[in-house]
C-alpha cells in the first residue's frame, strides 16, 4: 500500500519541479500541509510499531530470544512451542518452522539479512511476540 498525498488539484502550484519551487510560491494550502505531516507521522509510527502483545497464557516474560543480536543462530526457550513465525521489519514472513512441543528450539539466522526480525512463537498456552536483531 502506499501515499500519495497532493495538495489542490484542481489548484496546484505550476512551480513543482522548477527552479522556483519555494515556499511561497509553491504551497498553496498550509491547511493541508499540516495534515499531510500527521499522516505521514501516523504512518511512520504504525510502521515502526513492534509487536509485544500476548495471547492465552502465554507472555513475553514467559519466553527467552538470545543472543540478541544474534549473528548465526538464535536459541529459543518458551515452555510447549510449537511453531514459528519469523517476519522482516516490512511485515512479510521470512520463515515458519513447526517445533511440535518441544521447550528448546535453535534457528539458524546466518542467511538472514541484517536487520529486525519479529518472531511470532505459538505456544499450546498461546503466542508471544519476540524481537531479534540480526547483524
């Protein structure tokens, strides 16, 4: 999805793009800037959000994520895991792992790229959101 915010159309500035595209000249709606600016920061702040909420009985304090950062692999301790969601900071999935129960899990992230992952761990109590930091 994207924004493309535009100010007047049917009255728009003929100095965008050209040597005289100032302040002055150039905004014709100071009205509409400003609302602009609060959906662009809106926007950047639900991107930049990160996921901490919990499911059930499940808890962030209940589960374990280290190293963080991590470089090669990643330990995972959380009690009747059972799968694994790993998402890039864009949102998309990058990797799902069934873990069948087990209370211990090691992920290899050597082939990840560097950046911030969100891991999604689904548990039999419920699911736990995680950070990691790959470098």
């Amino acid at each position: 999805m994207g924004i493309f915010p535009f100010e007047d159309y049917e009255n728009y500035s003929p100095n965008i793009h050209t040597p005289q595209d100032l302040i002055g000249p150039s905004v014709n709606d100071f009205a509409n800037m400003q609302k602009f600016c609060q959906m662009n920061i809106a926007c950047l702040a639900e991107c930049a959000r990160v996921q901490t909420t919990s499911v059930g009985e499940a808890s962030a304090m209940d589960a374990m994520v280290y190293p963080n950062p991590a470089e090669n692999q990643v330990n995972i301790e959380v009690s009747g895991l059972q799968s694994i969601n790993v998402y890039n900071a864009m949102g998309q999935l990058v990797k799902s792992v069934e873990v069948g129960g087990k209370d211990q899990y090691v992920m290899q992230v050597a082939d990840f790229a560097t950046g911030l992952y969100s891991l999604q761990l689904v548990t039999d109590k419920g699911v736990v959101n995680k950070s990691v930091l790959v470098k």
